[in-house]
C-alpha cells in the first residue's frame, strides 16, 4: 500500500475535480462553437419578409428562394463568430 498522508489526498482529489470541471467546460465550448457555425450555414432570413428558414445544407448555391414570400435571397457572407 502506498502511503499518503491526508492532506496530499485531498489536494489530489481537488486537482482531479477541477481537471474534469476545466476539461468538460472546454469540450462543451467546443461544441456549442461547431453547432453555431452550422446553424449560421444553414439559416436564411428573408429581406423582404424577415422570415428565417433553413436550407439544406447539402446545396451549395448561395441563392435561396423564401418560402413564404418566393423571393430570392443571397445568403450574406458569414462573420466570424
């Protein structure tokens, strides 16, 4: 058995804790960041009614037609987040 005293113990299992706390916050960051950069590649809002809908994302043209009103929409460039 390896002997440890209580104190050292104890910041081993604080330093654990905060290690998974910092990993997991940063993986959930991760996420969130790829998951809005795909929602922004796929949203569309129409500049003539405002309406916001999805286009697939498998089409590549960079026109769109609203299907509420039937206009034509070119999606703008996209921001850096």
């Amino acid at each position: 058995m390896i002997p440890i005293q209580l104190g050292s113990l104890i910041f081993l299992f604080v330093a654990f804790g905060i290690t998974v706390v910092c990993l997991l916050w940063f993986w959930t960051y991760i996420r969130e960041r790829r998951r809005e950069t795909h929602r922004r590649r796929v949203a569309v809002q129409c500049r003539m009614c405002s309406a916001a809908y999805q286009r697939d994302s498998k089409d590549k043209r960079s026109v769109t037609v609203c299907p509420v009103c039937q206009t034509p929409n070119e999606r703008p460039r996209l921001r850096p987040i």
